[in-house]
C-alpha cells in the first residue's frame, strides 16, 4: 500500500518549532541534540510495510522546500524576524540526520540527531507521518473517517447549542488521523462556531486566515540542561530570559511544568511574571496547578483576571468546559486541544512522542507535574536532576 505524500509543505507543522528555532538560531547555533521515538500505547505493532512506508515518506519530507509564498507568511507574523526567515529560505530537512527501524516484536525506533536547529524541526513531521501511515495501513480508513465526522458534528452542535462556551486553539499535528482529516476539522470549528481562535499548524492557520498559536514546549528548556554553564536547577530562569530577550513580551505565554511547577515558579519573579502575558498547563491536576498560578500573580499584586491560563493536557471538550467553568472568573481562560479535535474515532488514538534525550552530549529530561510523563534514557542522571530540583526547592522556598 503506497500512500500520496503526508508532507506537502514545511509550515505543515506547529508554531512553536520556529518559536523556538529562532531563539535557538539567534543564541545557541552550537547545541547539538539527539531526538528518541515512544510509543506510549500498549501492544502497538508496526509491520515491516508500515516502515517501508515510513521512510519513503521520510525520503519526500526532506525533498521540500519553504516557497516563496510561505516565507512571506512567516514573515507577517509580528514576532518572526526577518533573518531567521532567511536562514529558512536556505534549510531543509536533511535525511541523514534520521534513523528508522524495527524490532522483532514490531516496535518503531526512530532517533533524530543534528544541530539542534535543524533536528528539532523533524519532531512534528515524523508524528505526523508515523501516525497516518498506522491509522491508514492498520485499519479500514473510510470507517474511521466516518465516525470521525459523526462525532465532529456532535462537537460543533454542543457549541451551537451552549453545552460548550470556551475559547480554544486546534493542537492536533501530532497525533492527527491524516493531513485531509485536520484540514476538514480546523475549517469546519473556525467556519461553524464562534469558539475556535486558531490553530497551531501553521499551514492551514495561513489557508484560512487563522491565528497561529503556540509559544514553546519542553525542549526549549531542556535544551539548557546541556549547556554546562547553567546549572540544572535553574534552567527555567536561562530559558526565560532568554525567551524575554527575543521576542520583548510579545509571544509570551510560559510553560511550567518541565522541570516541575513549584521550581518553575522560583523564576516567574515580578519581572517575568510582568513580562509574561500567562502560562501553559501541560501535567499534574489541573485543577491544583491553576489555583497555585492564581495564588503566585496574587503574591505579586497581580490581578490574575489579567493574566491567561491555558491548558493543554490530554483535553477533550467535556473536561475543557468543567475547567473553564472553574476559572472563568478568576482568570483569563484558554485551551489547546489536540488528539480530540484531530483524532477522535472509533479507535483509540495512539500515544507518541518524540523527545529530546541528550544535547552536547548530555542527558537531558523532562520530570513534569506527573511522574509517568517523565521521559529520560539514562536513569542515573534522571535521578541526579530530581535531586538538583529537591535541593534547590529546599533551600530557597
């Protein structure tokens, strides 16, 4: 079974790959990194025609180019900068930098590995490859699509009816059924409700004159873990600052969790908590992580109505308008919802990842707010960073 090409164009993926690739391109051209395939799912097999595939699309993924068209949309979004843009015009995804393969048991390895602003591009590419090839090649399509458009309906009838009265942005690249599928969702929520403020694809925030939304995701701020300069405890004050440095406020809305929320705040000081428009919920309860991020702006005089909260872990709707009911009052409310908008069929949605393992060399990790979430190759130097966060938490809270 050989499928049309997934990857059609290089802004087919999220915002926040150029948020942080500028950042990246402007302060730390000389990080290398190294980025490890999971397959969180239980009993996934993939076929030795599904890696087939898999690599064939790989192989036309790094036959593309940014055209001319695509470059200029970047640069009209406020906070891309013109030299970065030109750095695009000449990247391109490079195959070498990609290894694919199968154990006998069918489990999918793939490890990207390249300077990191280059590496780091290919993450939401291969989820999205890997994901269609599966959903196409495992199942009969037509009958996922089908059920995947029944219960669409049912989503965009609750909003018109009032059952859901929450803004949120479509985060559905990595893990979407298909590229046809995600087009038709991201169309119909910002065509037939009133609730959908964009999406993070930048390809089809650009087909449909949406915004495009996302600011940055752990790698950002495991990247630091690889620096030796920095130590591991106060990571998120580099990532910060820097952050800041770059885009002056704007683009500004932080994410707490990779090294722990409770470390995460020792540097949302007044300056950042100022410079910062909000924050993102990506682990632990929700529920416990917005009342603390509330009670913190409180500690500053901050009036949190102010200031946004998004969340973004694992949403569906239902959940979605029990947390905007929640905080609505007490603060500004979003969401980002992802496999629920892309890939809600009658079979369940697989969870991958990619993530960065190592930089310059180095281990990195990611903890979160939920230990299962943690995800490191090297045990010893998981257990080293617990330890450097406990430490630092002890001494200075």
């Amino acid at each position: 079974m050989k499928l049309e090409p997934i990857i059609q164009s290089l802004l087919d993926t999220d915002l926040y790959k150029f948020n942080m690739d500028q950042v990246i391109f402007h302060k730390h051209t000389d990080l290398t990194g190294e980025y490890y395939f999971r397959c969180r799912s239980e009993g996934i097999v993939f076929t030795p025609e599904m890696l087939a595939e898999i690599n064939a699309q790989i192989d036309h993924l790094c036959t593309l180019r940014f055209t001319h068209e695509e470059l200029d949309y970047l640069r009209s979004i406020r906070f891309i900068k013109s030299d970065y843009v030109e750095f695009l015009r000449l990247w391109r995804p490079i195959r070498d930098y990609v290894e694919t393969g199968l154990s006998p048991e069918g489990e999918l390895f793939i490890v990207v590995r390249g300077p990191l602003f280059s590496a780091m591009q290919f993450e939401i590419f291969l989820l999205e490859i890997v994901n269609e090839v599966y959903f196409r090649m495992k199942f009969d399509y037509a009958k996922l699509l089908a059920s995947a458009e029944e219960r669409l309906d049912a989503k965009i009838r609750a909003f018109r009816e009032g059952k859901y009265t929450f803004n949120f942005a479509e985060f559905g690249c990595r893990r979407r059924l298909s590229r046809e599928w995600q087009d038709v969702v991201v169309r119909r929520l910002a065509t037939e409700t009133n609730n959908c403020v964009g999406t993070s694809n930048v390809y089809l925030a650009m087909k449909y004159n949406l915004t495009p939304i996302g600011t940055y995701a752990h790698e950002y701020v495991q990247m630091y873990q690889g620096i030796d300069s920095i130590p591991l405890a106060y990571t998120n004050h580099y990532a910060l600052t820097d952050w800041y440095d770059e885009y002056k406020g704007d683009n500004g809305t932080a994410l707490t969790d990779t090294i722990t929320t409770d470390l995460f705040l020792l540097d949302f000081n007044r300056s950042m908590v100022n410079n910062f428009t909000g924050v993102r919920h990506d682990s632990g309860d929700p529920y416990e992580w917005g009342d603390k991020i509330i009670a913190h702006y409180k500690s500053y005089g901050v009036d949190p109505r102010t200031k946004l909260l998004l969340f973004s872990d694992s949403l569906d709707f239902d959940r979605a308008q029990a947390l905007y009911d929640y905080f609505k009052d007490r603060a500004k409310v979003s969401f980002g919802i992802g496999t629920f908008c892309s890939n809600d069929t009658c079979e369940k949605a697989l969870n991958i990842v990619i993530k960065l393992q190592t930089v310059n060399g180095r281990p990195v990790a990611k903890l979160s707010d939920a230990p299962g979430k943690a995800m490191c190759r090297d045990e010893e130097y998981l257990e080293y960073l617990k330890r450097s966060v406990v430490f630092r938490l002890n001494r200075e809270k």
